[in-house]
C-alpha cells in the first residue's frame, strides 16, 4: 500500500460524528430491547440524512477530468470506505453461525447479498418481515441499510456529474437541488404509498428511501445558498431539536410512518442549526461521542451480529447486557483500529480503478468461501444436536428465539407439540 495525501479534502465537522454515535447507540438499545426505545430503529434513518450530507460535501468542488476520472474516483473512494471492515465482519460471522444453527443457508446468503451490496433485495425477495422475531436469527438481517446506500451510490454520482455540480458549472448545484428535490418528493410519495400497501418493499427498497437521503443532499445544498427559511432554521437551538428527535424515539411502532418522516426532517435541522458556540454543538463535539461515531460503522456492523449470536446461545439478559456491549465495543474498535481505517486512509494501487477490482476480489472470494461453508463446510463444524433443524423455521411466541438453538433443540420440540397452533408461523407467513 502506498500512503497517499488527497488533493482535496471536504470540511470536516466532528458533531456529524457525533449525530452518528447518537444514530448507532439508539439502533443498539432498540436491538437489544425494542420495548425499551420503540422507535430506536430509526437511527438508520438520521444515518441516511447524513450519508446524504457527507456524499454531496465530499462531491462538492472536487476537481474532476471527466465523467470517468470522476466515477472511478467516487467508486474507490466507496470501496475503501466499505468493504474491509464488510468482507471481516460477514466472513468471520458466517463461520461463527455455522458453529450454532444447522441451516444457516438463508443467512449466509444474506451475507453474500450484502458484500454485493444488495442483500435489502435478497431480504425482499425472502418476504421478510424486519420487525419480526424470526428475523432476529439471522445474523446479517441488519445489512440492508448498506445496501440501499450503496445503491444511492451508482445513482447519486451520475445525477451530480450530469446536473452539472461535479462539473462544477454555474448552474450546477441550482441544477442539483431541482433534480433531487423532485426526485425526493417522488420517492417520498412512492414510501408513503407503499408502506401502507407493502410494508418490506417500502422498508427495504432503495427509491423508496431516496428521500432520506436527498435531504440530506437538500440540506448541504441550502447551507451553500441560504435564503430566509434556513436562516431561521439555523437559529433554532440544537439542544430543543435533540429533545425532538429522543422524543420520536420513543414514539410506539404503529406511529413509525409518521415516525420516520418526522426524524429526518428533524436530523436535517438538527445538522443545519449545529453551530460553533451552541450547547449542541458542544454536546455533539465530546471526544468520546465523536470517537464512537467515527467507528459507528464497525459498531454497526458487529451490534447485530453479537445480538444474532446471542439469541441462538445464551439469550439477551439484564446480567449479559453488559458483557455483549463490551464484545460489541471490543470488535468495533478492533475493526475500525486495524481494518476500517488503515486500508481507507491508504492508496491500494496508483491506478485508482484497479482499487475497485481489488474489492470486487475480495467480496467474490469471501463469496465463495461462505458458499463452501454452507454447502458442506457448516455441517462439519455444527456443535449441536440436528433435532434443531427442525425448530429453525418457525417463530414461536411463547418461546424465547435462542430456547430453540442448538443447546435447547429437544425440549423446544416438546414444547412445540403443546403450542396451538395460531403460536406456530413460519417467517415467510408472517413477513
């Protein structure tokens, strides 16, 4: 690797790293205990207002040859950012599962779905269900949020490029923002729509999110050409718009349409009124908060897969909650310490687009490791009884999810012969 000093480098501002630690820890506590912050979900919501911000900050006014030179570079960019710390996690996750669930198929195809960017389709495609307990067995479940960002990569760029704004024209970011704001109105219509009559298409389907994170494009936008309104958003107090959104939190799962619309618009006013000097803008800006969200990335990836792993072992209690934080911290820290942040901050070859087939080559050789491991690997290294195969494909509401892992398979089989019959569901019916 050669080390390398960019030519051009977007503002940094810490307390975007700040909202992300705020956006992951509230992803955590939900996934621990949905009944604890209802609507804690939602923090991939604020992480997609501010991928929005962040790509179209890091896009602005960065020189460009032409449209090649200027897509090759996004892309690597993308790849060095993404898929280290991505190939880690899903390999040595998919090895671990196998260790637990005797058919660990549908979660290993989810990781290979997800190291191509794609496994919110391959999600879809099961009629999976995000909220429901089944779901929670599998241990990349929690991806599909990278991929509908990766899949606003391979549109987003190209609008930039051909608007005029990665040109850096006169015209280009008026071009830019009439562009995705019509696009954003479209795909928020089409989310609205949708959720009431598809509620995973809605959920996990990239257009239907675009909104998101054109406000979040919106925003960065405005901030460059400010008229009134901004002006008055910017004199808001963070600290009140913070209440706002922790109150959303909050809000019980049968609100989450209305839910999901007030959170990003006010994760887009919370990042325009965040100013130098503000309360916020100090709370947001501790070294620790900044810290846990320059590694929220990792910490994402690794929160779910301990959980996943948990349920199908020892379960989530009130006495191993912190020891699964510690791991959860542990293997994030490790990851963005010497994966994540070393192989992004590193030039991997002096030809920008071999840096993309270098990670088109690992996701394709991590895809075939992961296709031996579950083809024929897997069953070799399963520590528990087969009997548990038989409990994998159903979500039982009287009985805690990891009562049917490979430690409990027998009495969980006895206890399924004394369900009715309106207890037992196979995840495909519920999704």
């Amino acid at each position: 690797m050669i080390s390398t000093t960019p030519a051009y480098k977007s503002a940094y501002r810490p307390e975007i790293d700040g909202i992300r630690a705020f956006a992951v820890i509230a992803v955590i506590i939900n996934h621990f205990n949905h009944n604890l912050l209802p609507s804690g979900y939602l923090g991939v919501d604020i992480f997609f207002v501010i991928s929005g911000f962040v790509i179209t900050s890091s896009l602005a006014g960065r020189p460009s040859k032409n449209i090649r030179d200027f897509l090759v570079s996004f892309y690597a960019r993308r790849v060095k950012r993404l898929v280290p710390a991505l190939v880690m996690f899903v390999v040595l996750t998919s090895i671990a599962i196998c260790f637990f669930n005797p058919s660990p198929g549908v979660a290993i195809m989810t990781g290979i779905a997800a190291l191509f960017g794609c496994s919110n389709l391959y999600l879809l495609n099961q009629s999976t269900n995000y909220f429901a307990d089944s779901t929670q067995l599998n241990v990349f479940a929690h991806t599909w949020s990278l991929g509908v960002e990766e899949q606003f990569y391979f549109l987003f760029p190209l609008l930039v490029w051909l608007t005029g704004f990665g040109r850096q024209t006169s015209k280009g970011a008026r071009n830019l923002l009439w562009v995705t704001g019509v696009l954003s109105i479209a795909s928020a219509i089409a989310f609205v729509y949708i959720y009431r009559t598809n509620q995973s298409a809605a959920y996990f389907l990239m257009p239907t999110r675009f909104w998101e994170m054109g406000a979040g494009c919106l925003l960065f936008l405005g901030l460059k050409h400010p008229s009134g309104v901004l002006a008055w958003v910017e004199g808001i107090p963070p600290l009140l718009v913070t209440v706002g959104i922790v109150g959303v939190l909050f809000v019980p799962l049968q609100f989450a349409l209305k839910a999901t619309i007030a959170v990003v618009l006010l994760t887009a006013v919370l990042i325009a009124c965040l100013r130098i000097g503000t309360a916020g803008s100090a709370l947001f800006s501790q070294p620790l908060v900044v810290y846990i969200g320059s590694i929220s990335y990792s910490l994402y990836l690794w929160h779910w897969g301990v959980l996943a792993l948990s349920r199908w072992t020892i379960g989530i209690h009130w006495w191993s909650a912190p020891f699964q934080v510690a791991l959860m911290l542990l293997l994030a820290v490790c990851s963005a310490r010497y994966v994540e942040i070393p192989l992004r901050r590193h030039d991997w070859s002096v030809v920008r687009w071999r840096t993309i087939g270098y990670g088109l080559g690992a996701a394709t050789t991590a895809s075939g490791l992961l296709l031996l491991l579950s083809n024929r690997l897997g069953n070799r290294i399963f520590l528990g009884n087969r009997h548990s195969s038989e409990t994998e494909s159903f979500k039982i509401r009287d009985v805690q999810l990891y009562d049917c892992s490979f430690s409990r398979a027998k009495e969980c089989l006895s206890r399924l012969t004394t369900l009715p019959n309106r207890d037992v569901l196979s995840p495909r019916a519920s999704g």
